[in-house]
C-alpha cells in the first residue's frame, strides 16, 4: 500500500483553553488535490500552520512521505518536500518576478557558497539549473512576459500566482495553499483551477483552502470539512455537496 504524502494523525492545537483544532486526522496521497474547507473559525488556517511548522502542536504526530516532522522547523519542512502560500500575497519590494522565484529555489542549491564565489563548473551548471528552473515556473503561472518587471507592478491576481511558482521553486512534494483566489474575478479562478491541476499533474500533491466554493468542487479529488476545530466530513465532492453536517455547518440548523 503506497504511503500519503501527508498524514495527520489526531492533530490538536490549544491558545489558552481555546482548543482551535482538536484530534484531527486525515491523510493526502500522491497526485491528489485535497480541499480543505469550513466556515471562518473553523480552524483551517490554523492547520495550514501546523503542518508548515508556523505553529506546534499541542498534541498529535504529521508524517510526510512516511518520515516523521512534527518537531521540525519550517525551513526543514521546505526541504523535506513541504510547501505554502499565504492568504496575503507576499511580495518583496524591489525584485523582479523573476528574481522573487529564484528566492525559492535557495533551499535547492546544492553548489557551494566557495563554488559560487569562484564560479567553478559546479557552480555554473548549478545557475545554469535553477535559471532554466524559474523560466519554467513563470511560464507555468503564466508570468513569464512579467519576468524583469518589479513585483509591486503585479496585479493582485498576479502576485498570488507569483507566491505558487515561488513555492514550486523549492520542489516541494506537497504544496498548501492557503485561500489562493481571493480578490480574483471569474476568468483568473478558471485559470488558478487550471494551473492547480497542472501542478497535481506534474506530480506535487495539493491541500487548497479556499472559500469560494465553485472552484474546490471543481478542481478536489476529496475534500475535508472543519467546523469548530473538528473534522465533521471527508469524501469526494458530490458527497460533499450533499452532507448534511455541511450544510447545516455552513447555513445553520434552521435553514
């Protein structure tokens, strides 16, 4: 039986003696996109920070590709295979797009800080990767006309699609994406949907938060369900949209 990327094995989070998330459990396997949905509060975000190691656990065990990570820090997360976006496009002030892809390929790089000063073959072979590696990402994302221009020129639709290519320059086997349509109109959702089922494709697994609904039945081979912290249904879309937990989660009791 293969492995999940991801596993949560009854993850909890308290602040105080507010238990935001509690005994969670779910897994993600390999080419799959996995939504991840609820009304506000319901403890999302907080699960995308538990993973990306942003947060500890209270309680409870991750394991990705079958390795244990529930202690690491965030930047060993990235280099075992984990990635993320945020909810707010975060862009640094002064580089090109090209140059903010090329940021997310750091933890990649396998030359020498010796080897780049001296530019052995290494080196050069290794810039010669990564260069080739952004260009390829941009065009992914649909980004590449906009390589030399600065990244506060960019749409807000385009610096959110600038935080998935640099996410995907560290070659992540698993990237969280945290509500990456917000703010977008029609036809930048249809192209987002677009690109997160070339991403599945190309083979890095998926968990999307998002709130617009459409696109998660859309793009999701499962989805799971969060209300109050706690996990109130998993399936595939159509049993989703018909759960009855989830509708009352979302609309109330008396709707």
């Amino acid at each position: 039986m293969a492995v999940p990327i991801i596993q949560l094995n009854a993850i909890s989070k308290s602040f105080g003696g507010i238990r935001a998330v509690e005994s969670l459990s779910f897994s993600v396997n390999a080419n799959e996109v996995v939504g991840l949905i609820g009304p506000n509060g319901s403890g999302k975000s907080t699960t995308v920070n538990l993973l990306s190691g942003a947060l500890p656990l209270t309680s409870g065990e991750i394991f990705l590709d079958g390795q244990q990570i529930s202690q690491l820090p965030e930047n060993q997360r990235v280099s075992k295979g984990l990635a993320r976006t945020f909810q707010t496009a975060t862009c640094f002030t002064g580089f090109t797009t090209k140059e903010q892809v090329l940021l997310g390929c750091f933890s990649r790089i396998t030359s020498s800080n010796i080897g780049s000063v001296f530019r052995t073959r290494a080196s050069r072979t290794e810039n010669e990767r990564q260069t080739k590696k952004v260009a390829q990402l941009l065009e992914l994302v649909g980004l590449a006309s906009a390589a030399e221009d600065p990244v506060e020129s960019l749409s807000s639709g385009q610096q959110r699609l600038l935080m998935i290519a640099t996410a995907l320059a560290s070659e992540p086997k698993l990237l969280l994406v945290d509500e990456p349509a917000a703010g977008m109109v029609a036809s930048e959702r249809k192209a987002l949907g677009d690109l997160l089922l070339k991403i599945k494709a190309a083979g890095v697994s998926v968990i999307v938060i998002e709130h617009h609904m459409a696109l998660i039945m859309e793009i999701c081979d499962r989805i799971v369900v969060l209300n109050f912290g706690q996990k109130i249904a998993e399936g595939v879309p159509q049993e989703i949209r018909t759960n009855r937990k989830v509708i009352d989660a979302y609309l109330g009791e008396n709707h």
